[in-house]
C-alpha cells in the first residue's frame, strides 16, 4: 500500500499525460514545433499506448522538418493501432514527399478503406500510383478526387494522360 500511495503521489505532481497532450496540440497548432515535440514526447512517456500522442509527436517533426524522426512517430502510432488513419494518412504523405512511392500506396490504401470519403487521401494515392506507373490503379482513386472537386486541373490533367497512354483517345480529350 506505501507503494501506491507513493506512484499515487508522483502522479498529482506533475502534469498529466492527457494534459501533456493537449498543450503539445496547442503549441503544434501554433506552429511552435519545439515546444510541441518536448510537451507531446512527455505525453508519449506518461501515455505510452496512446496511438494519438505519437501520431500528434510525428506531426510536430514533420513541421520542424524531422522527417526521420516522424516516421518514427507514425510508424509507433501504427503499431498501437494499426487502424488509426490520422497516422496512416500523415505516414503516407511522408513517404510520398519521400517519394517512396510504393510505401506510401501501402499507407495511404489502408487510410482510403478507413475514411473512404477523404478526397486528401485518394489524391495522395492516385498522384502516388500515378507516378509508379500503375495507371489502373490511379484512375479510378483520381475519379473519386473528381466526384469531391472539379477545380483540380492537376487530376484532370493527369486523368487525360492516363486515358491517353491507355489507348482511350476520345476520353482522354474530355479530360484536358
């Protein structure tokens, strides 16, 4: 019982990890990458399963620039919850600025089957599979950038060049 009284104590000492977490938000929200990385990695050491503190600390490197370190942080946050698309989505997106194409069509499919409705999401993937050649696979996840956007001359135009390179000439022309 001494032992719980004392971890009982150390807890009411310092700031709690879902406090931690808030004001790492606040301070990521801010564009204060620093601050939020030192308030977010303690929310990560008091809240060491939270799929959402490291998904937010991943964030925050990617805002200073720390690509590595982001991955880190996504990947963590996947591997707590393999089904939590904030992290699918931000790892996807880092890989594609990576271009590691085939990394982020990996991420990015998983986060399109869990937000099917998130235009973002097909277009990383579409742009992705677009530029590893896999025109079948661009198209259809381009369409549905289409259904959510039409001022996107960038999918239209990409939308053209796959019919083109498909032999579909007349389609190809109703896209450009």
């Amino acid at each position: 019982s001494i032992f719980l009284l004392v971890a009982f104590m150390a807890g009411c000492n310092g700031a709690a990890g879902p406090e931690f977490l808030n004001q790492g938000v606040a301070a990521l929200n801010n564009k204060q990458y620093d601050d939020a990385i030192k308030l977010l990695t303690k929310a990560t050491e008091r809240m060491p399963k939270s799929a959402e503190a490291y998904n937010y600390l991943g964030a925050a490197y990617q805002g200073k620039g720390e690509q590595t370190l982001a991955v880190r942080a996504f990947e963590k946050s996947i591997s707590l919850n393999p089904n939590f698309p904030p992290a699918r989505f931000n790892l996807g997106v880092v890989c594609f600025e990576r271009q590691q194409f085939p990394k982020a069509i990996e991420h990015l499919s998983k986060f399109v089957a869990l937000q099917p409705n998130n235009i973002e999401g097909y277009f990383y993937l579409a742009t992705a599979q677009f530029q590893t050649e896999d025109l079948r696979g661009a198209y259809p996840n381009y369409l549905k950038v289409v259904e959510g956007d039409q001022t996107r001359t960038e999918v239209l135009n990409n939308l053209g060049v796959i019919s083109a390179k498909l032999g579909q000439t007349r389609e190809a022309e109703t896209w450009f």
